[in-house]
C-alpha cells in the first residue's frame, strides 16, 4: 500500500534535517519504495502496516534519530487525493491555499478558533469531507491571526499543513 507521511514542523524554528536522512530513518523502520517530496517533509512510501500502526513506529524512529518530538500524519494514496481534488478555494495568483492533514476531528477545532479569529482581507476557510481548507493573501500568512493560532502549543500535535500545490505534487510520485 501507497502513503505519504506529512511530518510536522520540519525545517521550521530549528528543526533541520536533510531529507536523505529522513529516508533512511524511515527505510531502517521497513518502509520501501521511500522518496521525499520538497523540504517541507513529506515522504511517499509503501507498506503493508496499517496507518495507525506506522504512525507509532515512524515517529518513535524520527524521535530516536533526531532526538525531536516527531509528530506525523499518515495518508493513503487516495486519502492523498481528497485533499487535493476537495479543494473548493478557485487558484488565484495573490493567495495561499492551505489543505490541513491531521488527527480525526482536528478540522472542528481549526474551523472554531478560525471563526474567533480577526480575519484579514479575503482570508477564507471551508471544511468539506472533513478536510480544514484556508485561504490567506498572500504575505499575510503570518500576520494573520488565525495563522497566529496554529503555532499554540496545546494543537502541536494535532495536525501540520501544507499548501494546496504540494499536494498535486505528492500524487505525481505517488502515481508515477
């Protein structure tokens, strides 16, 4: 079976690691087939382990090997694809689209602290299939005070993002 791991935090705020490394964690931990895709630590691989069960074993192997508090999320080639073909944010060149991966219901907790947020200009979330969805301007990502939120300590290890085009990406290798 087809997955990609979404590791959180991963060349953010001193958490460095080279992706070559973090491949070779997760082919001593038995994953085949292993590749990354961009540095923000997304890896693509195969096992026959169920989802849960790899969530354990690879964040226990990252642990160890980097000495951090690894926190990833596991999705199967086709959860894969829901995040991509569920976007409902039209692509425009001035803003950031943000598909959220994470524990189940964490996209009730995104939607209720987006909506206590002050929002910026034309900053947008949806939910749809269970998928947190956030639409930012562009360089407003930051400032924005939802944006502000997702660094709190207490949701660290509930869910990481990535921006919508990643995404497509990671189901060219995962289909390639």
């Amino acid at each position: 079976m087809r997955y990609c791991a979404f590791l959180r935090g991963v060349n953010v705020k001193g958490t460095t690691m080279k992706m070559v490394d973090v491949c070779q964690v997760f082919k001593n931990a038995g994953m085949t087939d292993v590749v990354s895709i961009l540095a923000s630590g997304n890896i693509v691989f195969s096992s026959d382990k169920k989802a849960d069960e790899l969530k354990k074993i690879l964040e226990k192997s990252m642990s160890d090997y980097f000495s951090y508090e690894a926190f990833l999320f596991i999705k199967s080639q086709e959860e894969t694809a829901n995040f991509w073909n569920g976007n409902p944010f039209e692509k425009k060149d001035d803003f950031h689209i943000y598909a959220f991966v994470g524990n189940d219901g964490v996209e009730n907790i995104l939607m209720d602290e987006f909506e206590k947020a002050s929002k910026t200009e034309n900053e947008e979330a949806q939910i749809v299939d269970d998928v947190f969805y956030w639409q930012v301007p562009k360089g407003s990502t930051l400032d924005s005070s939802f944006g502000k939120i997702l660094g709190k300590k207490s949701l660290k290890d509930q869910f990481t993002s990535r921006n919508i085009n990643t995404f497509e990406k990671i189901l060219k290798k995962m289909n390639g």
